[in-house]
C-alpha cells in the first residue's frame, strides 16, 4: 500500500466512525458531550483563520457566538422567520462587525490587538446585559431569551433527539475543515501567512495585508456565528453571561493554541484532546475538586507553550507520518534513506 | 452638588487603589513588553496573604505589608525565572512575544482555580479590624477611611518606584532594558536578572495593592479577574509603560465609577468605560500620558 492509499483510507475510516457513531452510541449523555466537542471544534477552526493564520490573538470571539444566537433567536421568537434564515442573518451581522472592529485593530501589535478585542467582546457583552429592548426588539437584558420547545421540525431548526444536531454540528465542523484546507493553499492563505510573520517584508512584496485579514475576520466572524445560532438551538436558552462570556472566548482561543495554531489539524485535535478532560473531571470531580479541569488546563497551556510552541498537532503529525513509513515501507518523500551495512 | 464632590473624593481614592493594582502591570509590560493576564490572580494571591497573616497574628492590616509584599517579591521573581523564561529564551527574537501572554493566561487559570480548590469559594472579609468601615466626617461629607490609606499608599508606592527608576544602579539597569534591550545586553546588564527583579517589583506592587483592599474587600477566588480587565484598560488609558499614567488612569476609571451612576443605571457605567478605552486604543494607542513608541 502507498502513503496515499493509506492516508486515503484513514480519511474514510474516520469518516464512517464520525457519521455511524450515532448508530452506536445511544447515550444521550455521551452524544451531547460529543456535540460540544464538534462544536468546540468548529469553533476553534473558525478561530484559527484569524488567530492562526493571520498571526494575530483575538479573545473576544465569544461577541460573534452572542450576534448569531440573538439575531437568530430573535428573528425567530418574533418575527416567526426560520432560524436557519436567521441564522445566515446573524452571518451577515456578524461579519459586517467584524470588518467594523477589525478595521482599527489590525493596526495594532500583538498584546494591543488581543486587549482591544477583549474589551470588544466585553463591551458587547455588557451592553447586552443593559438593554431590554433595542427599538422593536425585545434582547431581555440579562435574563437571556427562551426558545419554546414547540414547533419540532427540520425547518424550526428543532428536534427531539440529540442525533440531528450531531450530524448538523457535523457537517458544519466538515465544511469549514475543506474550507480552511482550501484557503491554506489559496492565494489568501498565503497572503495571511505572510503578513502574520513579517508584516512590512509582506507589504513591500506587493501584498496587500491589511484586506487579507480583514478578509480572513469576516469569515471567522461569520462562521463563528453560525455556531452561536447552532448553540441556541441546541440548548434553547442563551442569556449573555452564557453565549457572550470572556472564558468562552479564552477556552476558544487556548483550545487552538493547544492544538496547534495555524494548521488544520491543530484546533480539532486540541477540541479532542481538551474537551472531553473538562467534561470528564466536571462529572467526577466536579463537587469535590472544583476548577480542577482549568488547573490541568493551564498547566497544558504552560508545559505546550514551553516545549511545542507550534502545538500538539507537530509530534503527532510527526508520529502518524513515522507510522505511514512504517506500514507503507517507503521512504518519506524528499529523504534519502541510507543504509550501512 | 456635595454629594457629587463626596462621590468625586471617594471616587478618585478608590480610584488610586485601582491604579495601584495596575502599577505593577504598567511595570511589567514596561520592561518584557509583554502583558501580564495573571496580574489579577497575582493581587488575589497577595490578598490570601495578607488575610491570613492579619487573621492569624492579629496586627494592624498595613503591618502585614512587611510579610506581604517581600513575599510577592520573591513569588514574583521565581514566577518569571521558572515559567517565563524558558519562553524568553525561545522567542529571543520576536518583538511582541504572543507566546508570553498565553503563558500568563495559564498561570491566571492554575492560581485562580488552585485558591479555589485549597480555600474553597466562600467570600471572605476581615470583621475586626480597626479600619473597617470607618468613616471620616468633613462636613456633610462621609470619606472612607481605609479608601483613603489606600490613597496615600498608592501615592508614596508610585513615587517610591519612580525613585527607584530614576535613581539606582538597578532602575538604570531595569530603564535601559525597556528602551532597547539588545543594546542594554551589550552593555553588560544581564537581561534576564533585570525581567526577574521588574517582574517581583510588579508582583510586590499587586501585594502592596492586596494590602489596601484587603481592610474593605471581600476576597475571593475569582477576584482577580475584576481587577484583571480593569488594570489593562487602566494601563492603556495612562499609556503602557507610564507609572505616573497608571494612577491617573486608575483616578479616571474612580471618577467614571463614582459620579457616572448619578446619572444612569449603575450597570452602564462599565460599558461607559469599554467605550473610553476603545476609543483611547483607536485614537491615541500610546494612552493620555504616555511615550510614544512604534508599538
């Protein structure tokens, strides 16, 4: 068997479990652990088209889950429009604020850029909380909004069991994988590349930085907030505390980092690796040690930061390359193996 | 109108205090350039330190500054030698080191969520103590009183520390650093000693800061992240670097705290102050008084 024909078959293999483990797993329990985890993924990867590609930290994501969860909740508690139209809405909204906040941040160096978009984030939130109804909309402040569970249907975005929302959660999670592979290899993906290293070698080569990652945050911003409308469907409550909070924004962003920035890879395999470690030690440990998921979280972030500074997806993807030698027998591409006798 | 000028006086001491809890930050970011996210979780240390030593031994709560603040002084210093470090090692030649702040985040969570874990989440405050709520009478006017302790700590602090950055042989060396740290090397200042002794001055200052709040505070795990987001938008208000910014910015988010709930829903005063501080970044990034670098 070639590399090819392997890395192929993985690539379906993992799609057969992804898609057939609802067949399988009939805990509802289990299922909806596995959909945060899809949706922390989604997240993550979302994330990384700014945080990682563009070179720059963003913390205030969490304002983007918050526009799409509202606009669609909205859109929908009152005017009766599907929440799937809401939730392109809410895309829409959310991109605009983002060309809106990223305009005057890009400019800015690394720790300047990551406080102006906490402050964003926050700014969002606080004001959220502050407002009952903004002209004709009803937001209720901090009280969050309530999605009666009534109308169950494909078309009302609402389903009885946890199985739709899996394979909704992952197929998005699937799209927006093929769509960070193809911008990786776009000509996008490589302006982004460039300007996060070397920002002025970029320019003076013709690049024109500035729009890549404004660019690359009205995606991120767009499909961060078809996750927000997701969200709100899943669990028909969001109050701004829940969809709009600094720690959401901090968890996106150190679950990428974690994983590795930058690659495909990284963030999924840093959801994989993370989520189920705070999940499993808030339902064990979480009366007795309390906050024991976030030490190990930090002492991760640490002991990566220090030792991969490029993320956990480098040795793996390291192993899983040594592993394809040695079941294919081939030599890596572009190595020369010597052998002495 | 007196009880706006009350508002107005207990606003700008309440609002030193912040600007002490923010002077370390300003310190820190002056010198690694690199913004500390654990700062806050640093102050709740420090006010965990000063709780236990003021219940424990009974003192005065400012006697326990002579326990509290070397202590965070060397917390500090070995906090930076052993976890920051290596980082400043491997990124020696990046400008703005992205890494270092992720770094301080993870510190944040493991202090935070270790307090909670070792004292549990329980609010805490110190009952007897012979500041506690006292109040000093000028007229109509009610001033607090451990506000106004406060007040002068955080003034002799800043001044303490710009002495000490404009006087001594280390102040030089620490100065020297900030403005070109290649070049500082070059001189013979050995880098990493002078990122050591900033950073245990910065945590020092938070436990000066503890100190002063721990009188009229409660104290509580997570409290650190109040004080956290309010000392970055401080530092950035007074411009990022600047001591004497940092007290001043720390007045003004007083002020805005104190006077703005006359006339609006009290809530609104914090996106009142997200507002300024965005505007501050977009307008003038180096902040009301401080240098303008190429940053």
């Amino acid at each position: 068997m070639t590399r090819k024909n392997i890395n192929t078959s993985t690539f379906i293999l993992l799609g057969i479990v992804a898609f057939g483990l609802p067949l399988v797993l009939r805990s509802p329990t289990y299922l909806h652990i596995i959909i945060l985890l899809y949706l922390y993924a989604y997240l993550t990867t979302s994330w990384n088209l700014v945080g990682g590609f563009a070179g720059v930290l963003p913390l205030g994501h969490s304002a983007f889950i918050g526009i799409g969860a509202y606009a669609s909740t909205i859109l929908s508690l009152q005017y009766g429009i599907s929440p799937w139209i809401g939730m392109i809405a809410g895309g829409i909204l959310a991109a605009i604020v983002g060309i809106l906040i990223g305009f005057p941040t890009f400019k800015m160096r690394g720790a300047y850029f990551a406080l102006a978009t906490i402050a964003f984030g926050e700014g969002i939130r606080v004001m959220v909380e502050n407002i009952d109804n903004l002209g004709p909309l009803n937001i209720n402040g901090p009280r969050g909004l309530q999605i009666p569970p009534t109308n169950i249907g494909f078309g009302n975005y609402m389903f009885a069991g946890k199985e739709p929302y899996y394979y909704i959660i992952l197929v998005m999670l699937v799209c927006v994988l093929a769509l960070t592979y193809f911008i990786s290899r776009s000509k996008l993906g490589y302006y982004l590349n460039a300007g996060g290293e070397e920002p002025e070698a970029a320019m003076s080569l013709g690049v024109n930085v500035a729009q890549a990652k404004l660019i690359a945050m009205a995606m991120s911003s767009f499909l961060t907030s078809l996750a927000g409308t997701f969200y709100a469907q899943f669990t028909l409550y969001i109050h701004p505390k829940s969809v709009m909070s600094l720690d959401f924004s901090f968890e996106i962003a150190f679950i990428a980092l974690i994983g590795g920035r930058g690659s495909i890879a990284g963030p999924v395999l840093g959801a994989l690796l993370l989520r189920p470690v705070s999940d499993f030690s808030r339902i064990y440990f979480g009366s007795t040690l309390p906050g024991l998921h976030l030490i190990i979280f930090g002492t991760v972030l640490i002991l990566v930061m220090i030792f991969q500074p490029r993320g956990l997806q480098e040795p793996l993807s390291k192993f899983y390359n040594k592993l394809l030698d040695r079941i294919s027998g081939q030599t890596p591409q572009g190595e020369v193996k010597h052998e002495y006798s | 109108m007196i009880y706006i000028l009350e508002d107005a006086i207990n606003g700008v001491l309440m609002g030193s205090i912040y600007g002490l809890t923010a002077l370390g930050l300003t310190l820190i970011f002056g010198v690694l350039k690199v913004i500390n996210f654990a700062h806050g979780s640093l102050l709740m240390v420090g006010m965990y330190a000063a709780y236990w030593t003021i219940i424990l031994t009974g003192v005065h709560p400012y006697v326990a500054l002579i326990i509290v603040a070397p202590v965070m002084y060397l917390f500090g210093y070995y906090l930076q030698d052993i976890v920051i470090k290596p980082i400043f090692k491997a990124e020696k030649d990046v400008r703005e080191p992205i890494t270092v702040i992720i770094v301080t985040t993870g510190v944040w969570y493991i202090l935070d969520n270790l307090t909670l874990l070792i004292f549990g989440p329980t609010y805490r405050n110190i009952q007897d103590n012979p500041l506690k709520g006292k109040m000093l009478e000028i007229g109509e006017m009610f001033i607090s009183v451990p506000k106004l302790w406060g007040f002068f700590t955080a003034v002799i602090t800043a001044f303490a520390i710009y002495c000490f950055l404009q006087k001594t042989r280390m102040g030089r060396a620490i100065r020297a650093t900030s403005l070109d740290r290649e070049a500082a090397s070059l001189m013979g200042i050995n880098q990493f000693k002078v990122y050591n002794v900033a950073f245990g001055i910065g945590t020092a200052t938070a436990g000066i800061a503890a100190v002063t709040l721990v009188p009229f505070y409660n104290i509580f795990p997570s409290v650190g992240v109040l004080f956290d987001i309010k000392g970055f938008i401080i530092v950035v208000l007074g411009g990022l670097g600047s001591i004497g910014g940092a007290i001043l910015g720390g007045i003004i988010i007083g002020l805005i705290e104190s006077i703005a709930p006359q006339f609006m829903t009290a809530t609104w005063t914090e996106a009142i102050v997200y507002g300024l501080f965005l505007v501050v970044l977009f307008v003038k990034p180096s902040g009301l008084f401080g240098v303008k670098y190429d940053w």
